[in-house]
C-alpha cells in the first residue's frame, strides 16, 4: 500500500478504503479492510432491563423514598436486573486462551527490567518529534502561552461576551453558564500571575477549600493538599483552580448535576439540542473542552475523565495502579482515596491534547520516564473486535477509520494483531456480567465514601435524589455478590495476562459505545437515576478500572449519524513496561492522525468561549 497521502490524487482510479482512505490493498494484515461482527445481544441497552427512572416528581418523592426501605430497595434492585446472584461468573474459552499463547509469527512480550529514567527535556524532545504531516489550525493545538496570566474575571467576561455574542445559538446560550462549569464564584479566585491555570475536581483537597464531591451542604475545609496536586500546583508552569463540578460522588456517568446551574456538553449536534456532558469529571471537561482552560484534573473509577472527555472532544487520561512500584504513578495521599489499597479510583487529565498532558504528568508524578520510551514504536498493538462489536455502528465505523489511517501511515512496520478481550465469541454473557462487577465494586466503595468521615452529615442529608437512590441501591449488595464481582475481576487480569504474554501491549477500542444523548426534562433538577444509561456510557471505559491498567481516550472526529464527538481509547495491558509515558507518545501518532485528515478532525464546540478570552 503507497502510504503518502499524495497517492490518492496520483492514483484516481483506485478504489479507496473507507476507513483508512488510501487505495485498497490486498494485504490481509491490515484491520481497517477487515468486517467486524456486531453483538446486538452484549449492547449496552440490554446490559441492565430498568428503564428511565429520571422524571423529577417521581425520583424525588416516590421512588427515591421507598427506597430507603431495605427489603424495597432489594426488590428494586431485583427489578433493574441485579439479583442475589449477580454478576455472572465470567468465563474465557480454552481456544481463546490457546491463541493467546505466544508462537514463532508473534511479537514475543518483552522482560520488564530496570530501565534508565530520562529527563524531562529528553522526553519531551521525544514527543516534540512525533509530528503531524501538514501543520496543524486546530482550536486543540492553541499554545500554552496564551493561558499565561489569564484570570478568574477574564473567563467571566469571556462566558459573558460568548452568551452576547451572534455565534451562539439560543440554546446554546442557555444550557452552560458559570455556576454550571464552577463551584465558586470567579470573581472570588485569584490565580497566579503568568502561570496556566487547571481545573481540580472537587473530590481532591486543597488546603483551606471543601471537598464538596459534588454534594450540597455545608463540608469541613481541608487542611492539605491531595499530594499530586500540590506537587503540580508547585511547579513554575501550572496553578490551581478548585471550582470543578461533577456527578456527585461520581455515581452516575451523565454528568448532570442538580447542585449547580445548567451544564451541557459543547456540542449540540444535528439537532441542535443540549445533550449530557458525561461524566464524572463534567466541569473540568467543558472548561477544557469550551476553551477556558487547557487542563483539568479527575479522578478515574469507571471512565470518569475519559467519559467526558470522549464525550466533548478532547484528551482524557486513566493512570494505573502501579502495584509493583514503591510510589504510584500519581500520590492521591491527603484524598477521598489516598488510603484504600482496593480503590477503583485513579487520577487522570484531561486536556486539549497529548502534549499537555504529558507537561502535566512530568510536573506532578513522582515516577520518571524511563529509556524505554525511545523503543514506544515496538509496543505490540491489538484491535479489540469484541468492544468495536458492543459500539454503536457509527462510533465503531469512526474508531475503525482512526485505527486504518494509523495504520496506513504508522502500523504496517508494526505487529498489529486482532483480540477479543472479552471472548464475546464462545461467552456472550462476559459483557454483562463484567459491567455489573464494576458496578457492585464501584457502587460499594462509593457507600464507604458516602459514610466516611470526608463527608458531613448535611451533605449526605442534602444529596440529590438520584445519589440517595444509587447508594440505597448500593446498600443491598451482599457478600456474595462482592465475592463474585471480585473473582471475576481477578479472572479477567489473568486473561489480561495471557494477552500481555501473546505480545500485546496496547489494545485499541471505542471509548464508549454511544454518542452524548439529549437531556431529558427533570433531570437538571433531579440528577438521573438511570442505572442502564451509566452502565452504557461506563461499559467499555470501566474495564480499565477492573484491571487497574492506563488508559487514554483520544478524539477521532464526529460520528456521521449525530455528528457528535468520537473517542479511541488506547488501554494498556500493563503498568510495568507500559507506563503512562509510553502510551502518551503512541497517543500522540493517533493525535497526529486527527490533524492530517479532514474525516477525523474535531470541529470547534458549537458553545466554545477561548476566543472571547483575555
């Protein structure tokens, strides 16, 4: 295959691949020509039979308070399709396992050894030499510098000037405000003169601010600071900015919030109307993603920074557990999560694009790139065909495009293999049954933070409808249920594990499955208690989560039935020789890929307020 772009107007005969849009070859190792099997039985829709339950009259004064009822909220729960016996075990075929094994044609997984840590300069001398083929006009790729020494007033005038102005619509103008993208008041901040300010999620402390984990009430000022933060806040280039808003506790994955004004993602769509955020880290991706600022930090438990992120275009990052390290990738000491060896919960950016999540990670984790960064082009990748068979097939059809103008240009030098890391094939019922073993892991750990100490009691008592359901929910998972959701998370890292030997060290798949819906009338003021639209958006992002491995979502262009945002997740099978450093710089090709086609390009948000800003 002639991998120049040129070719195509050289050769105008030739019939063009739809996905990686170069002359078709018949070179059967390439993905993009290959058809891909949907699983209508695994889609997100049927994982959990329960409805909408987000009219505002019935979640708040009906259902909301029978469940508060134990033996109630059981049968509730029985009727969303989470039984005693739930989740299912999770079963990987032998034949599956047995292609998993290594051979003579495969890349070989490479021994994870001590390795020299580089400098900062040297890494990012590196990624500064992976660019795109023609330059670049992205409102993406705006410099850092232009955020040097903006304040708190100029993004008030800048959201007020947008509102103002011809280029949004009605609509437009209505659905994001400041109190929906911020906590506190603007006009209260004073940030740091000639610095980059980043957004910080509410659920990680700063001295002397609540941790309001997006609840009502009156909370405890903190008297530290979440470790990583503070290490970022201290560098010469960042400063921070503690006005974030998200779902409430992260228990759902809309990223409505009935604590705060009204917040939408920023793109409309074909239609025009408002739609969902994503969540949980909603705020600090619509100031990313809107233009007011170029980083925001989240915490991660089931697709919380990369949800949104997917959701509005921009980068989303998941760092990893880091097990075999002394110190993890990124300290959450002094955090909602800093103590539990078991979290779910990891920390993670989310930024206008790779490069600046890379600045970020440098300037606030304690780990260091390693020379193995300088060989991240023999990292062995794999297409997931059972994730690309759950999504939607409009997303699956972009991510696919994405995947075959990487190949065309990046891949045909490089082991690229096909996986199924579900084993959809022989066992339909993994996706199910892994999705509900998140939801019963997460939903359990979000109790104990909704009990603990981080919380006040005015804050439990005046939390939205929806999060009092989920945790009444949450309250009936027995013992039982938490041993098989643990079990079949420790079989899928074995499974993970027979991959990681078969030399694949990075699997490519949608971020999630569907693009941002419309809001429903009653949720801005009620939250949605919708278990099936959270388990839909989280299905794919949470197996990360489940295997405590990085992961980052990279935007691939607009889908063509809704013309709304796509996300590709690079997901690593490892955190050992695999780190966040290396997936950033094969991240950074896929970024490339975005600004050298039209196809995969991302518009600029229908509500964007970074030109109004001074």
């Amino acid at each position: 295959m002639d991998t120049s772009i040129t070719s195509l107007t050289q050769n105008p005969s030739a019939v063009n691949c739809e996905f990686c849009l170069q002359p078709k070859s018949n070179d059967s190792t390439l993905f993009c020509h290959r058809e891909i099997k949907q699983y209508p039985q695994c889609r997100a829709k049927n994982l959990v039979p329960s409805g909408r339950m987000n009219k505002g009259f019935l979640l708040k004064y009906i259902i909301e308070p029978l469940s508060r009822n134990a033996t109630i909220a059981r049968i509730m729960r029985s009727i969303s399709g989470l039984p005693d016996s739930m989740p299912a075990r999770v079963t990987f075929s032998d034949q599956v396992r047995k292609q998993a094994s290594p051979d003579d044609d495969v890349l070989s997984a490479r021994v994870a050894g001590d390795q020299e840590t580089i400098t900062n300069e040297e890494y990012l001398k590196i990624l500064s030499g992976i660019l795109p083929e023609r330059e670049s006009d992205s409102h993406l790729d705006k410099p850092l510098s232009d955020w040097r020494g903006v304040n708190a007033k100029n993004m008030s005038d800048a959201i007020i000037k947008a509102c103002q102005s011809d280029q949004l619509s009605e609509k437009g103008k209505g659905c994001i405000t400041e109190q929906g993208i911020f906590e506190q008041s603007l006009t209260d901040r004073d940030l740091i003169h000639n610095k980059v300010p980043v957004s910080v999620k509410a659920e990680y402390h700063l001295n002397g601010f609540t941790a309001t984990h997006g609840l009502k009430g009156e909370g405890g000022k903190q008297t530290i600071t979440t470790r990583f933060v503070e290490k970022l806040g201290a560098s010469d280039e960042f400063c921070l900015l503690q006005t974030n808003t998200q779902h409430a506790l992260g228990a759902g994955a809309s990223g409505i919030n009935p604590k705060d004004g009204p917040l939408a993602n920023t793109y409309l769509g074909k239609n025009g109307q408002p739609k969902i955020p994503g969540g949980s880290t909603s705020g600090g991706s619509v100031a990313v993603s809107s233009g007011l600022v170029p980083l925001a930090i989240g915490s991660d438990g089931g697709g919380s920074t990369r949800i949104p992120a997917a959701a509005m275009g921009i980068v989303g990052v998941k760092s990893g557990k880091a097990e075999h390290r002394h110190e993890p990738f990124f300290d959450q000491t002094g955090g909602a999560y800093g103590d539990n060896p078991l979290s779910l919960v990891q920390p993670g950016y989310e930024a206008i694009n790779v490069d600046v999540v890379a600045r970020a990670c440098l300037a606030s984790s304690s780990v260091r790139p390693d020379e193995s960064c300088y060989d991240y082009r023999k990292l062995g990748v794999a297409i997931d065909l059972d994730t690309m068979g759950i999504a939607n097939p409009a997303v699956a059809e972009k991510c696919q495009q994405a995947i075959g103008c990487w190949q065309s240009r990046h891949g045909q030098a490089r082991q690229v293999q096909e996986v199924h890391l579900m084993d959809l094939e022989h066992s339909p019922g993994n996706a199910k049954s892994l999705a509900l073993s998140h939801l019963v892991l997460f939903g359990s750990e979000e109790l104990q933070t909704f009990d603990s100490p981080a919380l006040s009691d005015d804050q439990r008592a005046q939390a939205d409808p929806e999060l009092k359901l989920n945790m009444n929910l949450a309250r009936t998972f027995n013992d039982r249920m938490k041993r098989n959701a643990s079990e079949n998370r420790d079989q899928f890292k074995q499974y993970l594990k027979s991959l990681k030997d078969r030399g694949v060290d990075v699997i490519l798949m949608p971020t999630i499955p569907e693009v941002s819906r419309d809001i429903i009338s009653g949720e801005q003021q009620c939250g949605m208690a919708d278990l099936r639209g959270s388990l839909q958006l989280s299905q794919l992002t949470s197996l990360a989560n489940l295997l405590d491995v990085p992961a980052i979502t990279v935007p691939v262009g607009h889908d063509i039935k809704d013309d709304m945002p796509v996300g590709l997740t690079l997901m690593s099978t490892s955190d050992r020789d695999c780190n966040l450093y290396q997936l950033l710089l094969l991240a950074k090709e896929f970024q490339n890929v975005t600004r050298d086609h039209d196809e995969l390009r991302m518009k600029k948000p229908d509500i964007y307020f970074g030109d109004y800003l001074r």
